[in-house]
C-alpha cells in the first residue's frame, strides 16, 4: 500500500524596512557592558543588524504578507487554504491571537479554521507538524503556517539577550508533494525549565509591559546547559532513527546568538548550515521559516533538519528529504 507524501509547498517571508545597527544609541549600555566583559550580555552576540517595526505598523499586515508570498511560491491562492496555524507575538491583544487578524487580511474562507499555536519559539514547527498530521488524517488538502515576531516593542534595552532582537514574519504552505518532503519529527520536554525564560510584566524592575527575561539564576543555567546541549542530541537521535547521514544533511536552527549557533554546528557538524542572523538578528519564532524562505531553492543535500527551542521549555526537530 502506498502512502501519500506531505511537503513543503511553498515558503515567504516579510521583514520592516527600518534598519537598526549595532551602533545604534539604545545599545550603548549593552556594548558598555560587553566591553566590560560581565553580564548576560557575554552570551549574545554575532549579528550587524536587525529589523524593527515602525510605530503604528501592523505585526498582522507583516505576517499576512508573508503568509501571501508562501501561497504565491506554491503557486495556490487563498481559496486553497483549509487550515491556518500559527503564532503573532507579541499579539495586540492577550486573548485572540493576532493570527485572526492575518485570517481576514489574506482573505481567507469562513470555513479555514484557526489554530494558534502558542509554543515559544517552536511556534512555525510545530504548526507545520500539526498540518502535517491533519493531512495524514485526511482532515485537510492544504494548510498555511505563518508566524510574526515584533518582540523590539516588548525589550528591555537593560537586559543582554536585547541585543540581537529584531522583528519579521516566515510562513510556509504544507500539502501533497514530492519536494521537500516532510519525513519525520523528534521534541523533548523540560518541564523542569519551567519560569527560566518568561515573557511577563516585571514590577520589581520597572517594566510595567511584558517583556523577556532570563532568570539569572535558573534562565542562564537553561541556556547554558539544555539550550547548548539539547539540539544536537536530538538532532543525532532524529537522523539516527531514519538512517541519515549528518554529511547529507542541511540545517537551519533557532537563531539566538552566535555562542549557541556555533556550538551547535561543531556539535552536529551538518554538510551546510544557513542562517539569516547577521542581518536580521534573532527573529525568535520568525527565524527558521525567514531561513526557510530564503534559501529553501538553493538546497544542495538530500535532507534539510530544522531545529529550534522554546521556553516551555521544549525543543522540536523536523527532518525533511529535499
């Protein structure tokens, strides 16, 4: 009995228009800091630029244009989604989802159904892994994840991780096809993790928004062990279950810093390894499917592996033949 195959039809990607550099003035604590060489701000490092939404402008108009030039690369319309997943944040309002609002800006029918996926920062994968199973099921023909970041709104230029921070949106079309084939998918679980990284308000600092933060305690611990370590173990045990060579392997990460990006590649030593950080920094949830968009017809391997963590804290990988 065969069985029918699910890919990736089609991926976009939209970023703002304004530019920030690292010699931005907002900075000038931070590279005080880094000069200093204490801090948080020794974990984070490695980009130029990033992109930052102006005020007024729409994280959902951003989102749904990236949502429109996945759908045009796979050459469907919006008539042909079934199913819309994914994740705006930080989102207008705490409770729906901005992803209601790229729902109407795309024009999509009254019968595509909404699932936000709020899963930092593995929101596009496992939207895609959600589809993906949809499709198995047979539930649906063609689903659309999108997602979109404009976490520079919501940073406290105090804090290390800040420095990396920009704003974009990457989606991807998931239906039957023969390229870029979804294969498989592996996640881990540390529940333990549990409040080391937050999104949140925090009072006792001044910051009356909410805004990410890395407990200084327990936060760096995550980032220094879990976070370091994690991907590649799950990497290995994801090619390994599918008898895939890490020489036939391209990959595209979460985007956070150099320190975690260049351990990862010396730990999993894929064939290639492509990212977008240098120039648009770290996206959070927007990075791999930017990545995605960008370099997904340059492929030169048989498989591509996505990988990428989140504060739950979880991590997800998901294995691709090209």
């Amino acid at each position: 009995m065969s069985h029918a195959s699910f890919a990736l039809l089609g991926a976009g990607a939209a970023v703002p228009a304004r530019v920030r550099g690292n010699d931005h003035p907002l900075f000038e604590p931070l590279r005080r800091a880094a000069r200093e060489g204490g801090g948080e701000i020794a974990l984070f490092y490695g980009n130029r630029e990033r992109r930052e939404m102006e005020p007024g402008e729409s994280l959902a108009s951003l989102t749904a244009k990236a949502g429109q030039a996945a759908l045009q690369d796979a050459g469907l319309t919006a008539a042909d989604v079934d199913r819309l997943y994914g994740y705006l944040s930080v989102s207008e309002y705490i409770t729906p989802n901005a992803l209601y609002a790229v729902h109407q800006e795309l024009g999509l029918s009254q019968g595509a159904l909404v699932v936000p996926v709020q899963a930092d920062f593995v929101n596009f994968l496992m939207g895609v892994v959600l589809a993906w199973e949809a499709l198995r099921a047979g539930s649906i023909r063609h689903a659309l994840v999108t997602v979109g970041a404009a976490w520079t709104r919501n940073m406290d230029y105090t804090q290390g991780h800040a420095i990396g921070i920009g704003d974009g949106a990457g989606a991807a079309v998931v239906g039957p096809g023969d390229t870029l084939v979804l294969v498989d998918w592996a996640a881990d679980t540390f529940s333990d993790e549990y409040g080391a990284m937050t999104m949140r308000s925090r009072p006792e600092a001044g910051v009356d928004h909410p805004t990410y933060c890395l407990a200084p305690g327990s936060g760096v611990k995550a980032f220094l062990s879990s976070g370091m370590n994690g991907p590649p173990r799950l990497v290995e045990r994801l090619l390994a279950k599918n008898g895939v060579s890490r020489e036939d392997v391209t990959l595209i990460s979460h985007q956070a810093t150099r320190k975690l990006m260049d351990h990862w590649a010396e730990a999993i030593r894929p064939r290639e390894y492509v990212d977008t950080f240098a120039d648009y920094g770290n996206m959070v949830h927007a990075s791999i499917p930017v990545t995605l968009a960008r370099f997904h017809r340059q492929l030169r391997t048989k498989y591509l592996v996505m990988v990428g963590l989140g504060i739950g804290a979880h991590q997800m990988a998901v294995l691709v033949r090209v």
